[in-house]
C-alpha cells in the first residue's frame, strides 16, 4: 500500500469518527430521566454507547499511531517483531501495527 493511500484512508476514516465521538459525548452528558422506566431504558443505552464511545476511542488511538508512523518513516514495519506487515494486511487495516504473525501470537 502506498503511504499516500494509507493516510487518505486513515485521514478520511479520522474524519468519520471524530463526529460520531462528539455525538456520544452529547448524548451520555444528558442527565437522567426522572421517570424510572425512562431512566431504566436510558440507563441500558448509555452502556451501550459507551461500549460504541470505548472502541471509536481505541480506533481513534490507532489511526493517530498510524499517521504518527507515517510521519516518523516507520510504517508499515511490525511495532514487535520489525519485519515489514503485508500489503494485504495493511490495505485491509491502515492502522496495524503488527504483522499477521505478531498478532495472531497477541489472540
């Protein structure tokens, strides 16, 4: 994968992501109905945006590591091993940070 295509897809996917984690910062900052089974309900969607809020924060972690590679020279090379990831791998997902190998040991 060329680096050009690699930071498009990153950038383009960043821009995805920053909104949708505004949009659950709103939501869970809202106060708590007063009404029980309203609060209940409220209650059980909370945890799940903040599941949704969790992961689009990991992901979000992982594309600025991986436009910091970019930026530093070292994308593209494994962050445990240092052998080179896949092109494959690195299409699929811009933001690996390991190789196939290194991460199937991390499972």
């Amino acid at each position: 994968m060329k680096h050009s295509s690699a930071r498009k897809k990153l950038t383009a996917r960043l821009e995805e992501l920053l909104p949708q984690i505004g949009k659950i910062e709103a939501h869970l900052s809202n106060p708590l109905e007063k009404d029980s089974q309203e609060r209940s309900l409220q209650i059980e969607n909370d945890e799940v945006l903040g599941a949704l809020d969790e992961a689009a924060r990991k992901e979000l972690r992982q594309i600025r590591g991986a436009l910091q590679r970019l930026d530093d020279g070292t994308y593209g090379a494994c962050d445990r091993c240092g052998e080179t990831i896949s092109t494959g791998r690195l299409e699929a997902l811009p933001s690996a940070e390991l190789c196939i190998e290194c991460a199937e040991a991390e499972s």
